[in-house]
C-alpha cells in the first residue's frame, strides 16, 4: 500500500490489506517454578494448585509456562533448594510430589497427612522433615503392592531411557545417605572409585532404599507428565530450563567420571565453572559445577 499524507482518502482495496495476515505469530508466557505455587505442606506441587494455574494462563490466553530445572537440590553443602545445584540431572524434585494426589492413588490416607503450613518463604530443611517420611511411606506401599500401579512402576523402570540413569542414581542416593561424607570424593575408596564388588554389596545392602527412591522417581514423573498433558491440552507449552553444567557431589559425576575434568586418583574437580568479573561482581562468580 502507497504511502497517505493527512486528509488523503484510503483506497478502496483498504479493507482486504490485513497487516495481521503475515504478522509474526507472538506469544505470552509465565516464568513460575512450581515451587513457588501456593502449597499446604510449605511448598508448591504437582497437584491441584498447578491445575489452577494453568486454567488461569488459559484463561489469560497465555500459551507458555516456563520453569526453572525440576532436578533435586542438594542438600548437604546449603543449596538452600536451589533448583541450579542439583544432585542428579534425570530426577525431579520429590519434595514436588503432591501428598493429595497420593492419596488419590491409594499410597497414602487422609489421616496420614499433615496439617496445613502457612508459608511466605520456604524452609527446605522443614518442608523435607515433613513430606520425605510420607513420600517415602507412599513409594514403599507402591513396590509392595499389586496391580496397575505396581506394573506401571515396573515397566517405568525397566525403560531404557530410564534404567540408563535411575539404578546410579538410586544407589548414589543410597550411599550418601548412609554416610556423613558432605562429597562422594571422600567417600571409602571402594565406593569412591566404583569398585564392582563394593557397589553390589552395596545394592544388596541398600536394595530397600533403592526400590523406593526408584518408586519416588515413578511418582513425580507420573505427576509431572499428568500436568504436561494437562497444560498441552490447554493449548499451553511448558519451557524448561537446565543448569550450566552439572553438580559436582552428584551421581552424574560419580558415575560417569570419563565424562569430565577431574583428578584422576581422588575424584575432586580439577576446573569447575563460573564467570569472569564484570559490572556484577568485581571478583567474578565461582559456580563450583
């Protein structure tokens, strides 16, 4: 269309000159970890509050929810539930589980949960001393069960996307919480260095702990991939986000060794990321992943 100067008549093919015909498709969104949804237990999950939250976004005509990464925080060297200092880069935060939805399942009883948490900041330490025992309760009463579930969690762990990460991951978690070692590099010898008949005394030992942390892992993801259909049948795309490089006191690292920059004989990091100094920080940033 030619350009009009002020007082000129529009021309008679205006109207079929749509500028939104070949308009650049935009989108909106909300950053929002999942954490920070409203939560009666001192934290956000993966229940009925994020269910709101994404009729709220369709509601808004939103089509993007974006999160930070759903790995587990450590919580040995006061990670303070940062979700960009996890612990293993496959499994997701069970401190995410809803406790209701549990309950859903029959894994847990009303009587079984706790009373509501007024929360403004969350306390980690807390909210773990509170859903831990119930998760673990819940992923226990699932490996010692039967039917559907039972064999859902069965077939989950024998994926090979899944096996590939879980099984180092669950006796990674075995380990570590079995000693006072704040990182796997002063674990025993044995164990540090991955010595074939250490590990499986230890899965034998462990095989307990193991099964239910595998079972915690079936638990999220079912939650976790429920809501994202939810959300695409809303019309919404969930962004995720993930850490520049991995935990350093994680099991990727313990298991996979070959894969990264450390000293031969005991393990420890030989360089960890981080950023130069800049207009943020006169010393720079030392990330230590």
């Amino acid at each position: 269309m030619a350009l009009l100067g002020a007082g000129d008549d529009l021309p008679p093919n205006y109207t079929h000159d749509d500028p939104f015909r070949n308009a650049i498709y935009r989108r909106a969104g909300v950053l929002l970890h999942p954490t920070s949804l409203p939560g009666k237990y001192g934290i956000g999950e993966l229940g009925a509050e994020a269910i709101k939250f994404l009729d709220w976004l369709h509601k808004t005509g939103c089509s993007i929810w974006q999160v930070l990464p759903l790995v587990p925080p450590g919580r040995k060297s006061g990670e303070d539930g940062s979700p960009y200092a996890g612990q293993d880069a496959n499994c997701g935060n069970t401190l995410l589980i809803s406790l209701d939805e549990l309950v859903k399942d029959h894994l847990l009883e009303e009587a079984d949960l706790p009373d509501a948490i007024p929360v403004n900041n969350i306390d980690y330490v807390s909210v773990a001393e509170l859903k831990d025992p119930l998760i673990v309760k819940a992923a226990k009463a699932l490996v010692n069960s039967e039917g559907f579930l039972r064999n859902e969690l069965e077939e989950f762990r024998k994926r090979p996307q899944i096996s590939g990460w879980v099984e180092d991951a669950a006796l990674f978690a075995a380990i570590d919480n079995d000693t006072d070692a704040r990182v796997w590099w002063e674990w025993p010898e044995p164990l540090r260095d991955r010595h074939p008949d250490a590990l499986e005394k230890a899965r034998e030992h462990h095989r307990e702990f193991i099964d239910a942390f595998v079972a915690q892992q079936f638990l999220f993801q079912k939650q976790w991939q429920a809501l994202h259909k939810y959300a695409n049948d809303k019309g919404i795309k969930i962004i995720g986000d993930m850490p520049i490089y991995v935990g350093g006191h994680s099991a990727d690292v313990w298991a996979n060794r070959n894969k990264f920059e450390l000293n031969i004989e005991t393990g420890i990091s030989s360089l960890v990321s981080g950023v130069p100094p800049d207009a943020f920080s006169a010393t720079g940033q030392l990330w230590g992943r």
